[in-house]
C-alpha cells in the first residue's frame, strides 16, 4: 500500500510525518486490497482550538473509502480518523462477506 501525505498551511516536520504514516500503515492489515492510502493533513483557521484537521482517503478496486476529523492536535486527529476508516472497513468486510 502507497501512503500519500499532504500537509496545507504548514511544514509537515519529520516526527508527524513518521507518525502518521505508523498509524495509516497499521490499515493495510485489514485489507489486502488497498492500493492506495491519501492522507490531508491542514489547519482550519475558522476554529482557535480544534483547528488541526486529517483526511484520509483509502483507494480500494471497489469504492474508496473516506474520513475526516478536526481536533486540537494533529496525532488525536489522526487516531480518530484512522479510527473511522477502520470500522468502515470492518463494516465493509462484514458486508461482503455475507453476499
């Protein structure tokens, strides 16, 4: 799986960069068939304290996957959207196997 990491609106440092990509990694053992993980990292400047946003994007041969959340920092953003992605996975997984 390719992890893609954007950052909007800062310099994306070399420990968050690590970080994310330990946690968007931990995605690709609930599913074989992703080809691809997209994460969004930006500042929301309308809101002072939950300003640090993460997207992630997963690209599966059947549909991509999508999540977003904004906290105050960019690790508790992470947790939570990768958080997200994987109970859409589950969910998913679960969905396909009862076809």
């Amino acid at each position: 799986m390719e992890i893609k990491i954007q950052s909007q609106h800062f310099k994306l440092n070399d420990t968050l960069k690590e970080y994310v990509n330990n946690k968007a990694g931990k995605l690709a053992h609930l599913s074989n068939q992703i080809t691809a993980c997209e994460v969004n990292l930006k500042l929301d400047k309308s809101d002072k304290d939950m300003d640090k946003v993460c997207e992630i994007k997963l690209v599966l041969p059947e549909g991509n996957l999508f999540a977003l959340n904004q906290c105050e920092t960019f690790e508790e953003a992470t947790n939570k959207t990768v958080e997200a992605i994987e109970a859409q996975l589950r969910k998913r997984k679960t969905k396909l196997s009862h076809h």
